[in-house]
C-alpha cells in the first residue's frame, strides 16, 4: 500500500507541491487528472527521486517504509517502478545486456543470487513474445532509434521482468498514437494484480478507455482537490478542469 501524506517540495525555492495526500491500495489502480502545470509529473519525479526538487515535509509511505529515505539507486530493487514520458536512450548498450543488469540489480539489492543467463533468456523471450518485441530490437541499442510504440514495449517489458509493487506511469502530454496507447494499456492490464498498486498520470481521459482504473484524483496547484471513481474521469472530460482549478 502507497500512502502520501501531506506532502509539500519545491523546486529552487518554488512550492510544487503543496499538502497533497493520496492513498493507493494494494491491487489498486489510481489515475491522477489535473491541468497541465498542476504538479503531476513532478509527483512522479519526487518518487523517482530526481535531485532537483526538494521535499520540505511530509512522507511517502510504501508497506510502512518511508521511501523518501531510500537511496535513489534501491528505489527499484524494493518495487518501485517508474516509466516516464520520454524514456532514456542508452547509446552502446544492447538492450538485452540492460535488461539483465536491471534486473539482477533487483536481485542482488534484495540479496538474491543472479540469474543464469538461460534462465534470464527464458524470461525474457517470453515476456517479449507476449509483447511483440522482436529479437532484432532486443539486440539494438537500448531504446535507440525505437519508435514510439516500440520505447512503450520496452516499458512493458520492463515492468514485467521487474514485478514492481508500485508501477507508476506518466503518459500526460505524451500524444501516445492509439497503438501505443493500446500496448501501455494491455501491459498494464496484463500485470495488474491484487500485490501490485499502479498510479497512472494522464492529462487526457482517453487512456482511462482502455485501463479502467479503480479510483481517480485531480490534482490542482499541488494538491487533490477531488476524487472519486472511474466515473469522475467521464466528468472532467466533459466539463475540463476549470472548477477544480478555482476550489484549489
Ligand atoms: P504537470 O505534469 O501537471 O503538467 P509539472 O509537474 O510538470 O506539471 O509542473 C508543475 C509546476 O512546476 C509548473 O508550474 C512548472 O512550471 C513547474 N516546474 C516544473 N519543473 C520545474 C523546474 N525544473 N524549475 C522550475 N519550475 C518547474
Ligand atoms: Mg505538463
Ligand atoms: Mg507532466
């Protein structure tokens, strides 16, 4: 279980963020909604732990540990996983030979032995089998030169190697083409389950089609102004953020 509470960071001396509290329960898929500017990927950012922004109060609690003080490095290997906007690109790396260090990682940050290399080739191709990713991609450099749908693949498949306790995604603004909008949501779908909490961040209601979430939260200057259930996505796509914008 996920519990952000009254959570207050700043960026070089400008609060972002500002008292937001959300709980996510385990095999829970929250959406957060809110305008553009509002704080929604900087949320991500703070759970990924990104230097710039500075948590001047409050906690983020994940199974009761206050993930705040984990090094950015472990965050991973305890479960966190987080997939962003615009996915890094790792020149001279094939992706194959990241995926095993992501992975074994995980393992050694959670004192498991590593993975055979037959045994991580079998994981691997048939998690990529299920997603389409051929044998050729897994070769190429990671996410070099992959197309938008395929960068959304790899995402995936990421997620699926790493069985993260908390997946969080931030697709706002990203204008995922229907395939790639697709391929996020039967991932997500596909991996949802009852130890698993997702928050998905998104700016439009479209995504919410496809990954029909269990709750839904706005997000206004920093904060959750409202929530609700599924049925809340449907109202801000039809009437915009404006009243939520005013009560924050
Ligand atoms: P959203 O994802 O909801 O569109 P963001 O989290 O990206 O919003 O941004 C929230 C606010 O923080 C915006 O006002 C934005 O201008 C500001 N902000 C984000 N990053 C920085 C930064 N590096 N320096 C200064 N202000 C920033
Ligand atoms: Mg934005
Ligand atoms: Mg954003």
């Amino acid at each position: 279980m996920l519990e952000i509470k009254n959570l207050h960071a700043e960026i070089d001396g400008k609060p972002i963020i500002q008292g937001l509290s959300l709980t996510v329960k385990d095999g829970e898929v929250a959406a957060i909604m809110g305008p553009n500017g509002s704080g929604k990927s900087t949320l991500s950012y703070i759970l990924a732990g990104k230097e710039d922004y500075e948590v001047t109060e409050g906690e983020i609690l994940l199974d009761g540990e206050n993930i705040l003080e984990i090094p950015v490095e472990e965050r991973a290997a305890r479960g966190v996983f987080l997939a962003f906007q615009y996915p890094l690109e790792i020149p001279g790396v094939a992706t194959m030979t990241f995926l095993k260090a992501a992975l074994n990682a995980q393992r050694k940050a959670r004192g498991e032995a590593e993975l055979s290399t037959p045994d991580f080739i079998k994981r691997v191709n048939s998690a990529s089998d299920e997603l389409k990713i051929s044998k050729e991609m897994l070769r190429r450099a990671f996410n070099v030169g992959f197309s938008g749908g395929e960068k959304k693949r790899m995402e995936i498949l990421q997620m699926a190697l790493l069985q993260p306790s908390l997946a969080v995604l931030d697709e706002t603004d990203s204008g995922l083409d229907i395939d790639a909008l697709r391929i996020v949501a039967d991932g997500v779908n596909a991996l949802r389950s009852p130890k698993r909490s997702f928050i998905v961040i998104t700016h439009y209601q479209r995504l919410l089609n496809h990954i029909v979430p269990d709750s839904v939260h706005v997000l206004s200057k920093g904060r959750i102004v409202k929530s609700g259930g599924k049925e809340l996505a449907l109202e801000l796509e039809a009437n915009g953020y404006r009243d939520y914008e005013e009560a924050a």
